[in-house]
C-alpha cells in the first residue's frame, strides 16, 4: 500500500512542480501568470532568508530563474525516477516550499497568499514520512542480520575450536 501512495504523490507532485517551475519561466503558458510571477520574485528577493547572513540579496529575475528550473528538475525526478534521487528532490521542493512560506510571512502577505504553499510542504511531508515509515517496515536481509549479531558467529568459532582442541587429544 505504501508504494502505490508514494508513486501517486509522486507523479502528481512532480507534474505539479513541473508546470509551476514551467511557468516562472516562460510566458507561454499563461502570459497573465508569468507576469505576476515576475512581481512575487522581485517582492520575494528583498526578503530572501540568507540575507541576514550572507549581506547578499539575489537579483529577482535570477533568483525566478532558478527557483523555476530547480523545481522542474527536482519535479521531474520526483515524477519519473526510481531511488534517492527521488528523495533527495522531495527534500529540495520542500525547502522551496519552506522559503515560500517564509517569503509570504515576512511580507506579511496573509494566510490566503501562504495556503497553497503550506498545503504542498504538508503533502511533500507526508510523502517523505511515508517513505520513511515504508524504509523502517522492510525486512533486514541475512546478511545484514549477520553483521548486526558478531557474537553468534564468535560463539560458533569458540566451539569450533574447542572440538578441534578435542580431537587433538
């Protein structure tokens, strides 16, 4: 059960960041849009986190570009391939995320702004404890076993040797 949530949050998710990350890009998709995005990035660069820190400020059409790319390719990975790469993008988009939240509340832009982006950092959540969980329930394999348990096999070693010892007598 767990796998099938986890292809189908998956494939939504990443076909979602994928047209999202589409449209901070190009216009062509909705024009109305993009211009908008245009005025959310450079409203969202003066409040970038690492400012504070770093004494750096992003140039907005820059930190659009890059915000767009990173999450179509992170969407596409979340969407598409198998393995940690899959995980290692549901962490990116959540860090997206995060800093979209934190952009709207530094703005104090409201709650209504902020919904969309709290609602897709909660589903990317659930998707990586769901992950987690599934990780957790899976069975060791025998070799694993016998890594973690050293001494069983040293006691049979033990007792090997003393019926060695034995026959030597």
């Amino acid at each position: 059960m767990p796998s099938v949530v986890l292809k189908v949050l998956g494939l939504t998710l990443g076909l979602f960041f994928i047209f999202v990350g589409t449209i901070k890009l190009t216009p062509s998709v909705n024009a109305d849009i993009y211009k908008e995005m245009r005025k959310i990035y450079i409203r969202n660069s003066k409040v970038f986190p690492l400012v504070k820190q770093t004494g750096w400020k992003p140039n907005p059409h820059t930190y659009r570009k890059t915000v767009g790319s990173t999450e179509i390719i992170s969407g596409a990975f979340l969407a598409f391939l198998p393995g940690p790469l899959k995980e290692l993008a549901n962490i990116i988009l959540l860090l997206i995320t995060m800093n979209e939240i934190y952009a709207h509340y530094a703005l104090d832009e409201g709650l209504e702004k902020m919904s969309p982006a709290i609602v897709f950092s909660l589903l990317l959540t659930c998707r990586l404890v769901i992950f987690l969980q599934s990780l957790a329930a899976e069975p060791k394999s025998v070799f694993e076993k016998s890594q973690l348990e050293p001494t069983s096999t040293a006691a049979t070693d033990k007792k090997e040797l003393r019926g060695d010892d034995k026959k030597d007598q």
